[in-house]
C-alpha cells in the first residue's frame, strides 16, 4: 500500500483511463501502436479528525497513575476504533461475496454465509478463486485487501489453520522417519 504523507491540500495523480489491449502481430509486418488516456484522480485533504485531550502538565507530574505514554496508548486506540468505524460505513462501495460466491453459482452475492468448521477451507479457496477470475491478485498486493470476519467464524479460521500445521508437522515427521519412528520423533510422543 502508497501512504502518502502531504503537506499540501491538493494531491493530484494520474489514472490510466483507457487500458490498450495487446495486440498480435506477423513477423516482418510494422507494429501498431496503441493509444492509452490518463484521467486527474484529485485527493483534496479539507477535513481531518484528531483526539486532542487537555493535560494539565502540574497535575500529570503530580500524579503516578496515569503517565504521557498511556496518554498515547489510549489515543491511539481511540482513533483505530473510530477509523475501523469509518472504513466499514464504507461497506456499500465494496465487493460482496456471499453463498452464490462460495458454491460458485452468482457473483457478488450478499447471501450471507454460515461459516462452518467444514466449509472454512472451501471459503478461503473461494476467496482465492474469486481474485484469479477478476485478474485481482496484482490489485490486492498493490493496493491491499481484507476480510471482515466475525468472532466465531474468525475462531474456525484460526482453528483450521492450527489443524494444517499440526498436519504438517505429523507429515515432515513421516517424511523423515518412515513408518517405524525412532527415538525423539514427535509422532512416538503422541
């Protein structure tokens, strides 16, 4: 992700409007150029939020429960929760994936899905399938994606993906000891 630090109002880059397409071509033959337009993509800065907060630098120093630092923490905190509160005010200019994204049936659907211990690891192959069918996988790196999960579904993630690692760790020790472990293989411990 481009973070930009500004110190003026208006930042103003470049789109590329119209996408060339490739062309083929016969040996010996002159080679076409194609045209490409750049549209002005305009960021004006006119608002911003802060969390200032009054210190009373004799009452800081005269305290010992409450120092600069944790100040700072909590301003912090404060403004991650208020930014996490306006990304997802966003959510209607986002992509959708829903039960038709899952099973492959519709696109951007806003079904919502049942999170299962049996269907997580179909979920994240789906993710994944969705980005390689819309040529999204430059455009994640580039620009970064996320996933907002709820808690429970966030745990059967968590949970699966703890299951593939003990899985590979029982497949590394296969691989190096055969079926008859020897001394100090983990799958004699088990």
């Amino acid at each position: 992700m481009n973070v930009r630090y500004s110190d003026v109002r208006t930042i103003v880059n470049s789109v590329l409007s119209t996408e060339p397409a490739v062309a083929a071509g016969t040996r010996g033959t002159a080679a076409a150029f194609a045209d490409f337009a750049l549209t002005a993509d305009t960021l004006t800065i006119s608002t911003y939020e802060d969390l200032p907060i009054y210190i009373d630098e004799a009452d800081r120093h005269q305290q010992t429960y409450f120092n600069q630092m944790q100040i700072a923490d909590y301003q912090a905190k404060k403004i991650g929760e208020r930014l996490e509160t306006v990304t997802l005010a966003e959510h209607a200019s986002w992509v959708n994936f829903g039960v038709g994204d899952l099973n492959n049936t519709s696109t951007d659907d806003a079904t919502q899905i049942a999170v299962s211990a049996t269907n997580v690891d179909d979920l994240v192959r789906a993710i994944k399938r969705k980005l390689y069918t819309n040529n999204a996988i430059e455009a994640a790196l580039e620009r970064g994606m996320f996933i907002v999960w709820r808690p429970a579904d966030h745990e059967l993630l968590e949970g699966f993906a703890q299951a593939w690692n003990k899985i590979k760790g029982l497949l590394k020790s296969f691989l190096i000891y055969g079926e008859n472990p020897g001394v100090g293989n983990a799958l004699q411990a088990a």
